[in-house]
C-alpha cells in the first residue's frame, strides 16, 4: 500500500471498528499464525491472491515484504509466468509490473 492508502485503511479502521477487531483478532491474531504454512509462504499465496484479484497497489506492498521475508525474486518471477498460465496474461503483466521496482532494484534483469 502506498502511504495515502495506508492512512486511507487507517481512517477505514476508525470509522469501522469492527472491521478493524477483526483484522487485528482473527486475520492477523490467527489466520496468520497458523502453523500448517510458514509466514513467507502465506505471502507468496497472498501475492498470488492479490494479482488475480487485481489489487496491484497491495501486491506492490506484500511483494517487498515477501522479499524482506525469504522470498526471492526469482520466486516471485515464477509467480508472474504461473500466473500468465492459470489467470491469464494481464493479470501475469500487471504482477510483473507491481514487482518493477523491486526487480530495477536489484539490478540488471536475468539473462
């Protein structure tokens, strides 16, 4: 999320509370403590749920903190080309474009 989009689900959060209990209690209290996957495998599957969904400003978010966790971008490219197969090409190129920066981070692209 971008900064305005972080502080527009802050400003969600207070006018809807219970939504905000919720995230806090049951997502992020439970759903992402369970022990049957490891916490940068759920980000992996989450970026996979955010680009077939469209939500490229979160994808952008839950890739740098994928990569901050263990995953690497040859993992994330593998993502974007299953994604082409399964979902389809503008949903493979629109992950491809929410992963840019960090992919230019890092450099010259793979051979």
């Amino acid at each position: 999320m971008t900064s305005a989009t972080s502080g527009d689900s802050a400003r969600v959060y207070q006018h809807v509370p219970q939504l905000a209990r919720l995230r806090e209690q049951v997502l992020l209290g439970d759903v992402w403590k369970q022990p049957e996957m490891a916490y940068r495998d759920r980000i992996l599957v989450t970026c996979t749920i955010l680009a077939t969904c469209g939500k490229l400003d979160e994808l952008k978010v839950w890739m740098r903190r994928g990569v901050e966790n263990g995953i690497t971008l040859d993992e994330l490219r593998g993502m974007v080309v299953q994604l082409a197969f399964y979902v389809g090409w503008p949903t493979a190129l629109g992950a491809g474009k929410a992963a840019l920066e960090l992919f230019d981070k890092a450099g010259k692209p793979p051979a």
